[in-house]
C-alpha cells in the first residue's frame, strides 16, 4: 500500500489518511471542527527543575467523542480510571504508521495496546500489576465465540477445592460454589502449562464480570465494576438496600459477555490483529526499568499514569487479584500522594521512554486536573519531561462532558476529579537537534569558564 511521510514529524500514514491527517500536529489541531467546536489556542506557562520558564502552546477542543459506543466492542471491559479508546486512536493515527510500535507503560486495561494493534500497529505494554496483562493479552488474540462456549461446557463448576465463605456478601453460595471451581481450574491448567489462549480469554472475562451493578455480574449489587468494596462494606449496603446475592450462572454470563465483546471483531479486525499479536510485549514491572523493550525502537508512547492520589488501585483490585491467585499486597504500585514524589516517578518513567523512542517519535502523556483542578499536571509533567531531554511540542486539552463513575457519588461534571483529558505531547531531537543542544551547552561552558579565569 502506497504511503506518504510527513516531514515536520517524520511519520507515514495510509494515502487514504493523508489529505485528512497530513500536516504539523498544531496546524490539524487549529483546523479540527469534527464535532462542531472551534478549537481554541492558548498558551500553558511551565517551570522547568532549574526555575526557567517554558511556554507551550495549548489547544482546546473537543478532539474525540464522548459517546461510549463509539469504539470497538473489544475494549467494553471495566477498569478505573481509564482513557476512552479515542484518545490513543487519535494521536496513533496521526504520529505513526503500520508496523510502528507504540507503547504504554501504564498500560492498565489495555487500551493503548489494544487499539495500536487493531491500527496495524506493534503493539507493547508494561504494567506493575499483574491484573493489566490478564485483561489486556487475552484480547490481542480473540478466539471465536463457539470455542469459548465450547470450553465452557467442558469445564466441570461442580468441583471446589476452596470455598472462601466470607465472600458469601457478595454471591448467592451456588454461584460462588462455579466462580471458586472456575478459578481452580484455571489456577491449575496454568501451573501445567497447559492453559491456552481461550482460558486466558474466559479468565480476562470472569475478573471482568466478579462484581457491578446489574444481573450482567455475578455479584449482587454493588459499587460499578471498576472496584470491588471490602466485605464489611458489602454487608453494609446489603443491609441498606435490604438485598441478599441473587443465583447467577457464571458460564452463562461469560458467554453472554464473550458475545458482546467479540462483537465488532469480525475477519478483517482478527487479520490486522493476527498480523501484529505475536510481535506484542506484554511487560509485568516497574516502567522504569525495561531491558527488553530496544532502545531506538518505539515510535509513539501513549499514556496515561496514576493521578496523584486520585484513585486506591490496590484497594479497587483485591477481589480480582484473588481470582488470579495474586496477593495485592506484593503488588507496588506507583501511587504517589504528593506532587514531588509524582514528578520524580514521572521522570523516571520519561527518562526510560526517551531511551526506547526512535529520534523523531513522540510521547503523547494523558494527566489531569486533580484536587479541584487546583493542582494541573500538565504543568507538572513538563519539568520532567525537559529534564530527560525530551520537547515539549504543545499540550491538547480535551474538553467535553463525560459520563463519570463519579456520578454514582452524587458528583457533577467540572465539580471534582478529572474532568478533561489534557496531553502534554513531547517529541525526541533528531540527530541535529541534539547536535545543535550540545554546541548550546559546550558554548556555553565555554564563557563560564572564561569568566572565571578573568
């Protein structure tokens, strides 16, 4: 297929992409008016670690829909705090081209991963927690909807090895009787090497289904299906709503849910993804810190980290970390409470992704106005990025109304929380940027060593 680059970035794209996407990133931004907004631009003011100031310029719009449909049906799986699909989709199409690999290395549920590799692009991810790859790996190689129901009634949920009885707060006892017999055997087809991609696929959906808010969930009702509340506070809201858990059937809802995830994956969305899964890394540890990904060999990182202390991951994942047979106490995960501490994480993680980024390419980092948007971490992230060497290009600011699980809590939209995705989108020196930094600084060496022998 034909392709065309792009010499500002230095990125291809399909020719068909081209006469809507060609162009400096800033220049598509100012002429987006796909959902009827003019964008506005404006200017973010940051400071860099050494007090210099840094002047990006910002740009305000509605950039993607805030229509939850509006994706693929492969990414309907639960997990808080996460971006919509739109947002990687976005910057992936118009910062890469097919076969390029992209990179979150805060991969979460998948979504960066998951639409890079629907794009024809390599997918790669990392995530201290081991929940990440569970959800997200099964879903780069979707089986088909007979082998899942096949397997279901191949599995015997009459067999329980462990009956955990203080769990009876959230599930009818028969059902929790199937959901224990599901996770032994899957525990034990994996510790014999004999578990394959379609147990990976019915395990990512039972985590999915464990507990929410409608008879789509094993559980009774619950908080939504991003978090799972302790077992005192079950007992609470079972006394509240004078509720008792109702018998659900665990291979029916995971049938009925397979369907509705494989739903949009048809023969064309299975070749782009069998074209690029066995290529995908999947990394299970701190960002920071990754030896096996290639220096030089990413083109795009799209991310989006913890926010401060925003969200309990561990506390929202203890009951899917026991499906799993992880503890959630070994699990570390990087959720600074303080901004300092963040910004240090940040950095690392930014130093890591400028050694894995080819000369050119790009990272596009998802954060958010948090604290009553007292505190915008777009300003925050831009030290950090400077400080490993990477340019600030411009920072998006996707402003729409979103439909929030804080709205379970009673809290309106621009109230609390994050209430828009704001990217700051840096880019790596080509090898005359960095010769032309490195004269700066050598020249300027130059003078302050003159002036102290004068």
């Amino acid at each position: 297929m034909l392709l065309e680059e792009n010499l500002e970035f230095g990125f291809e794209l399909q020719r068909e992409e081209v006469s809507r996407l060609k162009g400096p990133l800033a220049e598509l931004l100012v002429a987006f008016r796909e959902f009827g907004k003019t964008t506005q631009a404006t200017e973010t003011v940051a400071t860099t670690f050494s007090g210099e100031q840094v002047r990006v310029p910002t740009y305000v719009n509605e950039f993607w829909t805030s229509k939850q449909r509006a994706a693929n049906s492969l990414h309907e799986v639960s997990y808080r705090a996460c971006f919509k699909p739109q947002l990687p989709r976005f910057f992936i199409k118009r910062l890469t081209g097919p076969d390029e690999v992209v990179y979150d290395p805060f991969m979460g549920r998948g979504t960066t991963v998951i639409e890079a590799g629907r794009l024809g692009r390599v997918p790669c991810g990392c995530d201290i927690n081991p929940l990440s790859a569970a959800l997200t790996r099964p879903r780069l190689h979707p089986p088909r909807l007979e082998q899942v129901t096949q397997r279901l009634r191949e599995i015997d949920f009459s067999t329980v090895k462990e009956m955990r009885e203080d769990l009876l707060v959230f599930y009818h006892p028969e059902t929790l009787r199937e959901i224990c017999a599901l996770k032994n055997y899957l525990l034990e087809r994996k510790e014999a090497g004999q578990s394959d991609y379609i147990d990976d696929w019915i395990g990512m959906v039972a985590v999915n289904r464990l507990t929410g808010h409608s008879p789509g969930f094993f559980s009774v009702y619950t908080l939504p299906p991003n978090q799972a509340v302790s077992v005192k506070a079950q007992k609470q809201i079972n006394e509240t709503r004078g509720q008792e858990p109702p018998r659900r059937h665990v291979a029916e809802i995971i049938g009925r849910k397979s369907r509705q995830l494989l739903r949009d994956c048809g023969a064309g969305v299975r070749r782009v993804l069998s074209a690029v899964c066995d290529r995908a890394q999947l990394l299970t540890q701190h960002s920071a810190v990754t030896p096996q990904i290639a220096s030089g060999s990413v083109s795009l990182v799209v991310t989006s980290p913890p926010f401060l202390d925003v969200v309990d991951y561990a506390a929202d994942n203890w009951l899917r970390c026991w499906f799993i047979g992880v503890d959630p106490s070994s699990v570390r995960l990087t959720v600074p409470k303080q901004l300092e501490p963040w910004q240090l994480a940040m950095t690392e993680v930014l130093r890591e992704s400028h050694r894995i980024l080819r000369r050119g390419g790009h990272v596009a980092f998802e954060v958010g106005e948090v604290r009553g948007g007292k505190i915008k971490l777009e300003e925050a992230v831009v030290p950090c990025g400077v400080q490993v060497g990477l340019k600030p290009v411009l920072i998006l600011i996707n402003d729409q109304k979103f439909t929030k699980t804080a709205n379970c809590w009673g809290v309106n939209n621009n109230a609390k929380g994050t209430n828009t995705n704001r990217v700051v989108v840096f880019r790596k020196g080509n090898r005359r940027e960095r010769r032309e930094r490195r004269d700066m600084s050598t020249n300027t060496n130059r003078v302050i060593a003159f002036r102290k022998h004068s």
